[in-house]
C-alpha cells in the first residue's frame, strides 16, 4: 500500500474538483485552483521519489500543461484524459509511463472490446491502465462514463476485473460519489476492490486524513494504492500533509 499523487489539470491549471459536477454547460464546484504549473508538482514527484502517480486532462485546453508535467518527470507519471489508441503512441514517447483510458473503451455506456484491444496492442498491456472509476446502484458498482454523468452497464466484479486484467496493467478507480467531497471513503468499494483485483489497484475518493487511509488499508487488505486531492496541504487542504505522505511511502520502502 503506497501513496501515489496526482496532477488533475482544468482549462490548463491544476486544480482539485469535485469529479460529479463536471459537466458540459455550468462551471465544475472547485476546491483549489493554483497558480503555479503542472511541472511544479512534478518536480516536487521526482524530486520525493513518487513514480506511479496520475495526471489526468479534464477536457480540452490541457495538453501543454500535461506535456510539462511528462518533461519534468520524464517515465514516472501516468497520463489520462482524452487517450485513443491514435494519440497514445505519441503521449508514452512525451515521458508517460502509461496511459490511462475510460471514454475510449467504455462508450454508450457500455465496453467496447474492439477499441480496448486496439488501445491495449497500441501501447503494449504493460503501459495500459484502466480508468474503472464507478458508482453503486442497488448495492452494485458499475462504470461512470460521459465525465461521470452516466452509468455503463459495465459492473466493477471479479470476473470483469479477471477479463480486463488480460489487456491491462493496472487499474484506477475513483469512487465517484464522494470523490472531491472529502467526506470519507466508499468502504464498500475498497472492500471490494481488495478481495477482487487482480492488479495493482489505485483508489481514490473521499480520503480525509489518517483515519480514512487506515480504514482503506484495513478494508483493501493493504493491498489497494491511494491518491489525495482535496484534503491534502498541497492543494490547500488541512486533513493530510504532504510531508507525511512521503515518510510513509518510504517506511514502505517504496
């Protein structure tokens, strides 16, 4: 279990939001916006030795931005937002380590195994990472897609999770309903998670302070990753420093 960070990139500046109110008309709820460059906290990443972590474009306008992001830390930092198996080639030679992909695989709310194993030959299932980011109905998780604004038919089980793991090599998974709310995390997601992932897993959503990643571990049998937005002193948050964040990676020796 390891903290990995995250980059989240709105009209070209980083920013912590509130994932459910992204939409296409009304301007998303934002609980930080900085004034310095994606670069920045990469190089805050490369200098703290934190490899595996995620910079994600929401929308258009992003893609300079995450491109200094890659420069600064050139193979240690995963990509999403926008990847095709078109456009993915050209992003893991700008420095991503992987790409991360949803939209492109699970549209009209539901996956379409044609464009998953065509993104998968593209960059090779070792620089693939699926986005499986998720929201319960009648006790079951099923993905979120059109910027989470519609449920797949797409259900978060083992069996799934086995048959995806052929064409991937990790899986991202935010708890859409409480991501950015910082109130607590899905335990039934992270219970879930823990017993059925057959690849590192990285959860995030909803993580407090210490006492959320305790019950995460305990939940995940210490087995699923986890990233902080909102909370965290880094992007102007009071629950969790940054600081510790890194002590705790390295007393994983990680």
């Amino acid at each position: 279990m390891r903290f990995r960070p995250c980059i989240d990139l709105h009209q070209g500046r980083v920013k912590q939001i509130v994932g459910a109110t992204l939409g296409d008309q009304a301007e998303p709820l934002t609980n930080f916006a900085s004034d310095q460059p994606a670069s920045h906290f990469a190089e805050c990443y490369r200098r703290d030795d934190l490899p595996g972590g995620h910079v994600i474009m929401l929308g258009p306008g992003n893609e300079a931005a995450a491109a200094g992001a890659l420069a600064a830390f050139p193979g240690g930092l995963q990509l999403g937002g926008g990847i095709t198996a078109e456009n993915a080639p050209q992003w893991l030679e700008r420095g991503a380590a992987a790409l991360i992909a949803t939209s492109y695989v699970f549209r009209e709310g539901r996956l379409h195994r044609e464009r998953l194993a065509a993104l998968s030959q593209a960059v090779g299932r070792e620089h693939l990472v699926l986005d499986l980011s998720c929201a319960p109905r009648q006790g079951r998780y099923f993905v979120a897609t059109d910027r989470w604004q519609r449920l797949s038919d797409f259900e978060v089980h083992a069996a799934n999770l086995e048959m995806l793991a052929t064409y991937c090599a990790e899986f991202l998974v935010h708890a859409v309903e409480v991501e950015g709310r910082q109130q607590g995390i899905d335990a039934e997601l992270a219970a879930l998670l823990g017993a059925a992932s057959p690849l590192p897993t990285t959860y995030a959503g909803g993580i407090r302070n210490w006492e959320d990643i305790e019950l995460l571990g305990g939940l995940g049998g210490n087995r699923l990753d986890f990233t902080v937005g909102s909370s965290l002193d880094l992007f102007g948050g009071s629950g969790l420093r940054y600081a510790e964040l890194v002590a705790f990676n390295q007393r994983q020796g990680r």
